[in-house]
C-alpha cells in the first residue's frame, strides 16, 4: 500500500499470482484514494515511458512483459499534485 498522506492511500491488485510467469501481457487494477480526489495513476515497466493507466480512483493497466525479469513501478498524484509512493512488483516471465 502507498499513502499519499496519512489518511489516503493507493491499492494495486493483478491477475497475476506468481513471480514466474508465462503470459506476455498482464493486466493490474487497483485502487486510489485522497480526500480531495486524485488526477492520475501512472506506471513503467523497466526503463520504459511513463504511461497512464485507465481510471483514477478505480483504475486498470494492461503490462507487456518482455522475457526475463520486469519490474513494474505504480504510483498515484493527487489533485495538488501529491505523489504517492511507488508500489513496486517484480515478474518473471518465461
């Protein structure tokens, strides 16, 4: 869980149980919420761009994992701007 401040917080879930996996794209979804609302949740896979997800408070992302180790980095910004901390998740993909 990653707080934006002490009262509000992001959530991520995957369809993805394992650290080793064999799909090449996997989808997370997830939740955030601040008190006065928030503006994004943006993601990156590795070095890759930055990229949004779709939703805000209920959000989803659809990651495309090359072979070997990914490490996915998840984080969201409140209305003032507020960065959350990064919900980090590593996979393996076979």
């Amino acid at each position: 869980m990653a707080f934006l401040s002490r009262h509000d917080a992001t959530r991520v879930d995957s369809d993805c149980t394992a650290k080793v996996h064999a799909k090449e794209k996997i989808t997370f979804s997830g939740t955030a919420s601040d008190a006065f609302g928030i503006q994004s949740v943006q993601y990156r896979i590795g070095k890759g761009p930055l990229k949004t997800a779709t939703g805000t408070t209920s959000w989803t992302l659809k990651a495309k994992l090359k072979k070997g180790k990914n490490t996915i980095t998840i984080f969201a910004t409140d209305v003032d701007g507020i960065v959350s901390a990064n919900r980090v998740i590593k996979i393996t993909r076979k």
